[in-house]
C-alpha cells in the first residue's frame, strides 16, 4: 500500500483518545441505566408480592384504614391498609410546600432583586448551611422546640402533622430558596429595563413581569421541594407519632409511609406478609418520586415554549 495513503487512513492518536472517551462515556451511562432498573425490578418484585403472592386486594391496600400485617381482621384478611400513612405523607408534604413557598419567594426576590449585596454576603451562606444540617439534627431540634412548642399552643401531645410540617418547612425551605434564586437570576435583564422603562416601578417590575417569566422556575422549585419533603424519613419520625391512624387533626399523632418503613422494614422476615407489606409501601414513595420528576418536566417543557 502507499505510504502516504497509509498514513492517512491510519488513526490519529487524538481519535484514538476520543474512541476510548466515548467507551468509558457509554459504559458509565449503560451502568447508571441498569442500576436504576435494577432498583425499579427490585423495588416491583418486592412490592407487589404483597398482591399477587399474598393476594392482597390493591383496593384494600389503598384505601384501608387499619395497618396492622400481623392480624387478620372480622373476614380473614391482613389489616394492611394503607390509608392512613399515604394521607400523612400528603398532608405534611402540601403543608410545608405552603409554609415555605412565600418564604422563599420573598427570600430569593431580596437575595436577587432588593439588596444583592447583602443577600449574597448574608443570605447565601445561611441558606448553604440549612442545605448541610443532617436530618438526624433537624429531628432532635423538632423534638426539643417544635414539639413541646405544639404542645403549650394548640394542646395535645405536640406529635402530629402539625410539628412534622415545621419541621419539614426548615428543611426544604434552602432547596426552594436557592433554586428560585437561580430562576430570578436567568431572567433577562431587558425585562426589567423595558419594564422599568415604561414607568412601572420596581414592585410593580417584580411582581408583575419578573416573578410572572420565573413562575415556571418558581413551580419547578416548590416540586422538588415537595419531592424532598415526602421522602424525609428520620427528622418527621421523631416529631409525627408514629401512629397508624387516619389524621384526624394536624396535633394528634399520625404517621407517614417513610416513618413506618423505618420502624418495621428490620423488624420483618423478609418473603412474610408483614415484610412485603412495607415493600409495598416502598414501592408507592418509588412511583411518587417518579410521579415529581415527571412533574418537573412537564413544568420545564411549558416554560420553554414560553
């Protein structure tokens, strides 16, 4: 062969490089993807064992009020309803979502749009060290303030959702701060000058042209938090009660589907009812991380259109 087409058609060392960047780049994206499918199977095949080894109605699974796997009820078939964990789940996560999305709104506008130096020298670090603090913490501070501060205002023992959604408020508030502070800042800065430009003032430019364009921002962030809030599992069981009960008021003891997993999961044999039971609860916090993160697409999708 010549030479010089040989030389040619000989590979570079820097496609040879690229070549290698690529393998490592796909293995590493084929490994992820097999693990998280590795998680799902795991997770399926646990969870619903629950209904087709152990033919548990899904209806009464849901829907049922009473949780206890080790006995049977009236007609013969295992109290493992439900109900009462997947409501407190809910009910903490959309309370604390409400608590802390005005705070975090008002925190990002002042950290971005009122006084950036101050909010960057001040703000900025606290909000980082909210974001560091173990859960174990945040539980122990519950535990000694929130709950006995529950108890001497609104009566009753102190556990309950009430003293779980406080908690969860501190906790989630830096996700949403910092990530609408992100979104305040990506908007364009010619919003604000043709805003300002025809006679708005500043209150009337953040409310009504910068908080309108960042609302997609600002519903991706509330989501995210509402996704950490509902998979909190060691801080809200020191503060809820841990009782399998239908929430009947936000200061009465209650439960959520990740308190009453981490009380039992190693109290179980597993393959027993009582274990595939919790399995199925894991499987439920599963499909509602998915059911978030297919809400933050939804939301970044329309705010792209837009």
């Amino acid at each position: 062969m010549d030479p010089i087409r040989e030389s040619l058609l000989k590979k570079s060392k820097a496609s040879k490089l690229e070549m290698r960047g690529k393998i490592i780049t796909y293995f590493c994206i084929g490994l992820i993807v097999a693990i998280v499918l590795a998680i799902f199977y795991f997770v399926a095949s646990k969870g619903l064992a629950t209904f087709f080894t152990d033919k548990v109605s899904i209806k009464d699974f849901l829907l049922g009020k009473s949780w206890n796997p080790g006995t049977l009820d009236k007609s013969g078939k295992p109290e493992v309803g439900a109900l009462p964990m997947i409501s407190g789940s809910f009910f903490v996560t959309f309370l604390s979502a409400l608590i802390a999305t005005p705070f975090a709104i008002g925190t990002a506008i002042f950290m971005v749009e009122i006084s950036p130096n101050k909010g960057s020298r001040i703000l900025q670090p606290v909000t980082e060290l909210l974001v560091g603090i173990p859960s174990v913490v945040y539980g122990f501070i519950g535990l000694s303030v929130v709950v006995p501060f529950v108890r001497s205002i609104f009566g009753g023992t102190g556990f309950g959702i009430l003293s779980g959604t406080f908690v969860l408020f501190v906790m989630i508030l830096p996700t949403v701060t910092s990530m609408t502070v992100d979104t305040l800042k990506s908007v364009p800065r010619y919003y604000r000058e043709a805003s300002l430009a025809l006679g708005a003032t500043r209150w009337q430019t953040i409310y009504k042209v910068i908080l309108r364009a960042a609302t997609p921002g600002i519903m991706t962030a509330v989501v995210f938090g509402m996704a950490r809030a509902f998979g909190e599992a060691l801080a809200v069981q020191m503060v809820i009660g841990n009782a399998s009960l239908m929430p009947s008021s936000l200061i009465t003891p209650s439960s959520t589907l990740t308190s009453i997993l981490t009380m039992g999961i190693g109290n179980t044999v597993m393959g027993s009812l009582e274990n595939n039971a919790l399995w199925s609860l894991a499987l439920i916090l599963l499909l509602m991380s998915l059911f978030f993160n297919m809400v933050v697409r939804v939301i970044g999708k329309r705010g792209a259109l837009k």
